[in-house]
C-alpha cells in the first residue's frame, strides 16, 4: 500500500477463492474436472440426475452473491484485454457496468436457468451452504482456504479438491483474490518498539511460515519465500502461475464497499426475479454515479 | 408538601432550577443541539467529502428520498412493520395476560417461559431464527412443514414474504414481555368488580369487555405506543436476519440510514483523511485497498 510514493503498509499474504470440489463424487460419477462453463453445466447435468445438488452456495449473504458473479465477470471480460481498463473506467465514471458488464451477468444466469442456483438458496446461510458440501448432499462450494478446517471438522473423511472459477472461453481461469490485510502501526502508539518487533518477526521465513500455517493457500509477498501449494490446489496451479488472481472491486476506489453491497444485492434481486440483469447493473450504475459526484 | 401546594404553579425556585442544570446541560448538548443541527444540514447540500461548501438547497432532499425507490421500499416496510407487529402482540399478549392471571400450578414457569425470549438480544434471536426458517435440508421449521405435507416456504429469501416472517420473530420474542406489564395490570383492578358482575349474571366474556379491558387502558396505551416506537426504528432484528436483503427487500429506514450513513461516512472520512494529507485540494477518490 502506497501513497505519495511511501510505503504504508504490506500485506503479509494473498487470499483467494475459487470452486472447491468433493473429490470423491467426482470420482464416482466418472467426471472429469471442467475447464470451461461449459463443461462446468455438463457436470452439473450429471450431478443433477443422480439428485445431487452440483454446488451448495449462501446466497442469502449478499457478498457471496457478488463474489460468484464478478468471478465469471473477471474470467470473461474483467481478465481479458479488452476489459483490463475496465475497474479504473469504472471508478472515474467513463465506463458502466451495465455497459461492460451485462454479458458477464446475462451467462451468469445460466446457472438460474439450469436450477443450479435457486430461489430457495437465497434462504441459505454460508455456514448452511458448508454444511451440505461437508455432507456430500452438494459437490462443490465457492470460498477460500479459510474455511478448509471448517470442512475437516465437518468432515474429516472428506477428500476436498479445488478448481479456479470459470468462464465460457476456458483458458487457466481466474481466482478471486488479491493481497490480504496489511499491518500499520500507529505513530503515536506507546508501544511502539514491540509493534516494530513484531512486524520484524513476520518478515522473516519463519514468521512467513507461521503465518501462512493459519492460512495455507496463500502467497507470501517476501521475496525468497515460496510455499508449497497444499495437494488440495493442484487443479488451480495454471492460475496461479499465470498470476490469474484478482479482485476487481480493489480497484474501484471509495465506491469498493458500497458498490460490492449493492452489486450483491442486484444479484439476489436477479436471482429473485424482482431485477432483469440489465435493471440489476443499472442499479448499481445509478448508485455509483450517486457516489462519484458526492 | 402543603408549602409547595401553596406556591403558584410554574415558579422555579432558584436552588432547584440549580439543581436541574447539568442534566439539561447534558440533554440540549446531546439531543437538542445534534437534533437541530441534523435538522439545519437536512436543507443544505452539506456531504462528508465537501464539508465546508455548505449551501441551501431547501427541499431538494426531502424530495430525492421519494423519488428513490429503495427508501420508498423502506418507509413502506417500516411502516408495515410497526403497525402489524403493535397488533399482533398486544392482541396476543393481553389474552396470555389473562390466562396467566388466573390460578394454576404452572403459572409461574409458563409466565417465566413466555418471559424469556424478550432477555435475549434481538442479534442472537436474528442468529437462531435464521437457522429455523433456513430453506437447507437442516432447516428445522421447513423440516417440520416437510413432514406435514406442506412444501418448503423461503421465509427469508422470498422477497415477498421475508418482511413478514422478520415481523413473526419478534412477535414471538416480545408477547411475553408485554405480557408482564399487561399481567401488573390486571392485578391492580380490584377483584370486587369481578363479584360484583358475576352476582348481576355477567359472564367471562362480558366480564372480559367491560371490566378488564376499560381497566386496562393505561397498559395498552403504554404497550402500544414503546411497540410503535420500537417498531418504526427497527433495526437491529433486520440486520442479523437478512440484512435488508433479498436485494433490498427487507430494508428499513433505519438500515438505510444505516448504509447510506454510517457504512459511508466511514469510507469518507478515510477519503478525507486522505484530502488533508495530500492538501492539493483535488478531489482524488484513490487509494490502495
């Protein structure tokens, strides 16, 4: 974190999130693991049939609306060329997302036209969600490492696999992430010297690796330090590797945290059927206009 | 007491007018002075990135809350809400008053379990009811209307019914406390009366109608009017159970006032933070995350 050319604060390490899948159910439908939506749907399909649900989500939480959305967003126009200026356009005003963004939104509701995503998740808690991953009544679940030990308690039997999210056009895919949270220390703070220590301790290999031991997925921002992806990350390796890894809303400026609210709760309007997409962005465009000239 | 019945009514004595400063001093500091501060920026363009350029706008405000449909959705659902929950639980609650003033062995702990939802913090009864009324396979209300016959209801994820299903939560949380103030009532109305009636031939219901209610006109005046007044500032109850969703389904115009306020202010005054460290007087609306 920069400002007027000095360094504020370093994060200590990434987040991301991507499609957790059940291993096993895999396997036992002889499914392969999808590389495009696509593929994603046809998996579904097969899920489907055999009355399983293909992916548990708590759209009740109007944030994990937002974050299933922008992943396709970021996949098929926000992580493409073409849509690289898109979140600096977006926090000046020269572009919209109703502009920009409703192909993304109108795919998206593939997943409502296939009964994927229902109206009855939007009655569902994220910690309800879990808890039909953990019970195998849902194959995959969108989230990041930070709920792992939540399914080995749930579930210790279970064999959890994870896959990037995914656009229609395939390629290695995109997770949702970016840098975690970064330490600042006040300047008036009496303790000061600890403080300083501390931070010392953590930009160490070692405190690195304390660290990343609590949230294992991540990546360290210390040059030197490379982790070793747990096996459980193996099918999203290529993202990482080609740095597919970002969060759009972290280039919007001031509009970030309203304008993630209110793009979350379109997506449940949508998903309720009270918003078409196109009155959904709109919405949001509307808010963030509101924003920008305050 | 004759001393003070001899004075003119609304002189003061000096000493104790002395006496009444400070919690004046406190009251106009805290609530009159923000109150009609409030009330003054409410006419003028005043925004936390431009604090200082403060012109007069009149009405202008006034007039861009209704023409937004959110906060139309919010004074609607505010109101419904106020209005359906005074009835339901004062109609609940004077009934359960009655039985529970009569005797029987249980009446303690069924006055004590009535009682008990009301000590709970409105967040806590968000948390439970949100796992009762879920729509998941573990969902304990949906599970029971399952095995029934009846299909699944999406309480809170149904934007058409969630506000009323918010509503019922906190009629099963508070009955039992108005109940408490109609139950001190009832037992302040003179028995007498009852006798009295039942010798002349009354019976239960009249009795009901024309004693105990009239009688109990002071409760119901208090519990109708702190249930209206709670109810058209909820909040609380509507933040752990759906935060205002489905979209904006279940808002209010205190989880409005909330968002647009609060949650913003925060972000701005961060922004202005900023303004002064850089001192260009720019508008930059930049900064890393």
């Amino acid at each position: 974190m920069t400002f007027d050319g000095k360094l504020y604060g370093l994060p200590q390490a990434s987040w991301f999130n991507g499609i957790y899948y059940n291993v096993d159910l895999f396997k036992k439908y002889n499914l392969q693991i999808p590389k495009t939506l696509d593929e994603y749907f046809a998996v579904a399909k097969t899920f489907q049939d055999n009355g399983i649900k293909p992916q548990a989500i708590g759209l009740k939480n109007a944030n994990v609306a937002m974050q299933s959305f922008i992943a396709l967003a970021l996949n098929d126009y926000i992580g493409m060329p073409e849509g690289k200026g898109f979140d600096e356009a977006f926090r000046t005003g020269s572009a919209s997302m109703k502009e920009a963004l409703l192909p993304a939104l109108n795919t998206w509701t593939e997943y409502l036209k296939r009964g994927i995503f229902t109206k009855d998740m939007l009655g569902l808690e994220e910690e309800q969600a879990i808890d039909e991953f953990t019970s195998g009544k849902a194959a995959m679940f969108q989230t990041g490492p930070w709920y792992m030990d939540t399914f080995k308690q749930k579930n210790p039997a279970m064999n959890i696999g994870m896959f990037p999210n995914l656009g229609t056009k395939g390629g290695p895919g995109w997770m949702v992430g970016g840098p975690g949270v970064a330490f600042g220390i006040n300047a008036k703070s009496t303790a000061k010297e600890a403080a300083f220590q501390v931070l010392e301790l953590l930009s160490t290999p070692e405190g690195q690796e304390a660290y990343w031991n609590d949230n294992k997925g991540g990546s360290s921002f210390l040059k030197g330090v490379e982790f070793e992806m747990p096996a459980e990350y193996r099918d999203a390796q290529e993202a990482f590797k080609q740095g597919n890894v970002y969060f759009p809303p972290n280039g919007w400026g001031a509009l970030r945290n309203p304008i993630i609210d209110e793009l979350g709760k379109m997506i449940q309007a949508v998903v309720g059927g009270q918003e078409t997409p196109e009155q959904a962005l709109a919405s949001v465009d509307k808010k963030a206009a509101a924003l920008r000239s305050k | 007491m004759l001393r003070i019945r001899s004075r003119r009514p609304g002189r003061l004595e000096p000493a104790y007018a002395l006496l009444l400063l400070p919690a004046l001093a406190v009251y106009v500091l805290f609530f009159v002075y923000p109150a009609a501060g409030t009330f003054y920026y409410s006419f003028t363009n005043w925004s936390d990135v431009h604090p200082n350029q403060v012109s007069f706008v009149g009405w202008r405000n006034y007039r861009s809350i209704f023409r937004e449909d959110i906060y139309v959705t919010g004074i609607r659902n505010t109101l419904t809400y106020a209005v359906i929950s005074t009835i339901l639980i004062n109609a609940l609650a004077i009934p359960l008053a009655a039985a529970l003033n009569r005797g029987f062995r249980t009446r303690a702990l069924l006055r004590s379990v009535f009682f008990m939802p009301a000590v709970f913090s409105p967040l806590i009864i968000g948390f439970l009811w949100s796992y009762l009324y879920s729509t998941s396979d573990f969902g304990l209300i949906n599970r029971g209307l399952a095995a029934l016959g009846i299909g699944k209801i999406n309480f809170l994820g149904d934007s058409d019914i969630a506000i009323y299903a918010v509503i019922l939560t906190q009629v099963w949380q508070w009955v039992g406390y108005n109940m408490v103030i109609y139950l001190a009532n009832l037992q302040s109305i003179n028995p007498e009366y009852y006798e009295a009636a039942k010798l002349d031939g009354a019976g239960p219901l009249q009795s009901f109608g024309r004693i105990t209610l009239p009688l109990l006109a002071p409760a119901i005046t208090f519990c109708t009017v702190t249930v209206m007044i709670s109810g058209l500032k909820v909040f609380d109850i509507v933040y752990s159970l759906t935060s205002g969703g489905p979209g904006h389904a279940t808002e209010t115009i205190v989880s409005l006032m909330v968002k647009k306020g609060t949650r913003r202010r925060l972000l701005c005054l961060r922004l202005r933070l900023r303004h002064r460290i850089r001192r260009d007087g720019r508008h930059h609306h930049v900064f890393a995350a």
